[in-house]
C-alpha cells in the first residue's frame, strides 16, 4: 500500500469558511469537508468590516477537530479572495477589523485618484481592471478618511497572509493575492514603490514577496498547545482563491479557457508574461499572478451573485426556492428574451435583487419581468451574455481561437447554465471540478513538500482524480 499523504485547505469564500481534508495516494487525490462555519461580514454604522476574529476562532475549532482524528497532516494553506487586508501596528497588534471590500467607502474614489495620477500610469505598470475596491482605492481611503490607523500601521497583510501570521508569527505578502491590490509591478512581480510614492502611501507597510510553493513558516506552540497539533508547515499556496482555482483546473491546451464560476465569474487564460495594451485596457481584462509564475488573464464579471441574491429576496418575501428551482424556472421560462447587464452598478449591492431585476428591464425598453422564471432567465441571459462577449475580446487580444471553455467552482452544479454556456458561447464546454480551489491548494503544497514534481502533474492528477461532463 502506498503512503497516505494528508493536506488540510481553508477556503474562505463569500458566504462560508470551510477547512477540507484532502488524501494523496500516490495516483489520485480524495477531499472531505470537514468542518464549514459562516462567513458574514459585520456591519457596524455605515461599515462593512470582515468578522476576522471569528473567523480565526473557527479556524482553530476546525484544527481541533482533525487533531481528534490522529492523523498525520504533512501541510496547511489558506485561500480567499484579494483586495481586503489588516494593518498590524509596530507591537503586530491588529489595528482595527479589516473592511470587507463590498463596503461602500471607495465609490467614487477611482476619480480622485485621476486628479493625483493618470489611470493610464496604474494600469501600464499594474496590468489590474479598474475596479473601485481594489486595494489601492482602499488604502488611498484609508490615507485621507482615517489617517491614524495608516500613520499607526507598520504591516499589510492581504487576509490569507494575516490568518497565516497569527499561525505561524510570519509576515509575507504572498505573490498572487498580492498581485489583485493595483500596486504590484505586473513584470517585475513587485511593489510599485513609484505608484506608491505618488499617491504618498506608506511604503514601509509591504512586506517581502513569497511566491506559491514557498513554506511559510510552523504552527507556534500556541497553537500547537490550543488544537493538540504538531509543528505543522503552513504553505503558501495560490492564497488567492482564483490562483487556487485556476490551479485546480485541467487545462487541456493554448486553446482552452478557464470560467470559475462563483459568486464572481471570471474568465481568462493562462499566460506566460502579462499582456498589457490598449486592447486589455479598453476591455479592462486583468493580469493577476498565479502559479509558478503564471499570468492570470482574464476579466472579472459579477456572476452567481445576482441569483444568490434573487433566492434571498425570493426566502424572505416568503417564496422559499432552491437553487435547483430556479434554475428549472429559468430553462423553462415563458419569456425567454428579458437580459440585464450583471456588470452594471445596480446589481452590485441592492436592496431587493428582485426589484433591481425588475428597474432594469423596465427602464431599457424590455417591459416587466411577471414571475420567477423570467425574472431568473434575465440574470441567466445576463450572465452568459458577458461570458460570449469577453470571451470574443479575449480572442482579440490574443490573436487566436478559443475552442473550450473549462468551466470550474460550485456554479457548475447548475447544468442549465452549463448548457447555455455552450449554447451562446458556440464553445465546447468541460465542467469539472466543482472543488477546483481545494484541489488547486492542496496540489501547491504537494509540490511545496516535494510529493509531486510541479503544476503540470498535478493538474494530471486532478484529471486523474475526477468526474467531468460534457457539453457541445
């Protein structure tokens, strides 16, 4: 019998934390849910914060349950999304709860930045879509709303770097979270001090680079003492959950795609160096770091959300619906016409997603939206009409065809969307696997600890280890 290898992942993702168990035999990798505990972020006033310290107290809950199983674990990592960070003080005391970036402070900010530096500038040097939460909008916010924590801080660490220092007492940035800020040098893989220094940020606050595949350091014997765990390495993965994603997702060839679909989609490529032009600025694609020094392109486009949030509208108006359900709905809704643009700003944080829905259609001519199945169609429309359209402008940019679209991420799930997918888009579309994140974060520590040799067995692996479906 060959050794067992066991990994644990932490995904923190929009609504949930979820700490995963993953076996390597040797061939093919298993993963198990072990413990899942809520995500919410805290409103407090008129902010949105992250609720980090119970995030880590559950972070600790779920150790504690693995270190019951007797097991060894050869690795820990952490992925979630980029852009959020915390500011430790010159004691590393954790100044204030980090803002969660779907808080309203930045809106407007991208105009304020132009008056001090071009957006040109930002982009030519970072290759990053303008979006208003990025970190650099968050912390030029930060440097004229609430100076004090700024002149206060010595330390930024993006939110999988800060759960990882209160594990292990190390402080690094680690490469492809970073790269989502809008302050790192696309081509160098570092800082933008230049951008940095024209925007009078601190610049003593960016820690050392450290790329994916990289140990960060042990659990300290706090830790160890609290959850009965032994010195355990804490890797760093691709910590942003994309990176890991991406990583988890068995790209075939140069002409496939990659389409996470989330609570964002995003879809992109994989590139060798970053593209950075006046077509990737006119589209606003992205260039974010991944894997062994890959180049994430790709555009980020406001995707599940929109039905996460029809379904909560639909719950607490009393219509109580599954996913499942409304997603049959939609496949079978007697208009089959009505479309919204899920990028437009009135789907970013309604108060009623049904009613948003609704103005929309209303207000572009396309009439009212009666019940649920057209209501539900016109997100679905909306939705793969942005995959069809970013995905011809990626064509452009790279001057090819994309023939196949790999679709990963717990949207999957929906075969209706799936199958529209391939539908609108004219692509052949591979769905799997649902858990790409999990899969891409534990193949990066399998790597870090030497069990297999880089990216490309492992995504051999993957394939090895999963069920895809089809769709033409």
């Amino acid at each position: 019998m060959k050794e067992e290898i066991y990994n644990l992942s932490f995904d923190f993702g929009a609504s949930s934390g979820r700490l995963m168990l993953s076996k390597f035999d040797g061939e093919k990798i298993t993963i198990e849910e072990v413990y899942r505990f809520p995500n919410e972020p805290v409103k407090v006033g008129q902010t949105l914060y992250w609720d980090f310290l119970r995030l880590f107290h559950e972070l600790k809950n779920g150790l504690k349950l693995i270190s019951k199983r007797k097991i060894k674990i050869s690795g820990i990592g952490i992925d979630t999304w980029g852009v959020d960070y915390g500011l430790l003080d010159k004691n590393d005391q954790l100044i204030s709860n980090p803002i969660h970036y779907r808080d309203q402070r930045t809106n407007g900010i991208i105009k304020d930045i132009e008056k001090i530096l071009p957006l040109e500038e930002i982009y030519n040097v970072t290759g990053i879509q303008f979006m208003e939460f990025n970190t650099i909008f968050q912390l030029y916010c930060d440097l004229t709303r609430r100076p004090e924590l700024l002149n206060n801080a010595r330390t930024l660490l993006f939110m999988p770097d800060l759960f990882n220092f209160y594990l292990t007492h190390e402080k690094y940035n680690e490469y492809t979270v970073a790269s989502t800020s809008q302050i790192l040098d696309a081509k160098k893989k570092d800082w933008a001090i230049n951008l940095v220094k024209k925007l009078n940020l601190p610049e003593g606050i960016f820690q050392k680079m450290l790329m994916p595949g990289n140990i960060i350091g042990y659990l300290t014997k706090e830790i160890q003492e609290e959850t009965g765990l032994s010195n355990i390495p804490v890797i760093s993965v691709g910590s942003h959950d994309t990176a890991s994603a991406v990583a988890g997702t068995p790209l075939e060839n140069g002409s496939s795609a990659y389409l996470i679909c989330g609570t964002w989609s995003l879809l992109g490529i994989e590139n060798k160096d970053p593209i950075i032009n006046e077509n990737t600025k006119k589209y606003n694609f992205t260039n974010e770091g991944g894997v062994e020094g890959y180049i994430r392109l790709l555009k980020n486009i406001n995707g599940l959300w929109i039905i996460q949030q029809l379904k909560q509208s639909w719950n607490s108006s009393g219509i109580k619906l599954g996913f499942p359900e409304i997603s049959q709905m939609a496949s079978k809704a007697e208009h089959e016409g009505f479309i919204i643009n899920p990028d437009d700003k009135l789907f970013m944080v309604p108060d009623d997603m049904v009613e948003a829905v609704k103005q929309y259609c209303v207000e572009t001519g396309q009439g009212l939206p009666q019940n649920i199945g057209d209501i539900a169609r016109a997100a679905y429309n909306g939705i793969v009409e942005q995959y069809k359209n970013c995905l011809k402008n990626l064509e452009e940019i790279i001057g090819k065809g994309i023939d196949t679209i790999h679709m990963v991420g717990g949207g999957i799930q929906d075969k209706f969307l799936c199958k529209l997918t391939a539908d609108v888009t004219g692509k052949k579309v591979i769905a799997g696997p649902v858990e790409a994140s999990i899969y891409g974060n534990t193949i990066v520590q399998l790597i870090a600890l030497g069990y297999i040799k880089d990216l490309n067995e492992g995504r051999k692996i993957i394939k090895n280890s999963i069920e895809n479906e089809k769709y033409f």
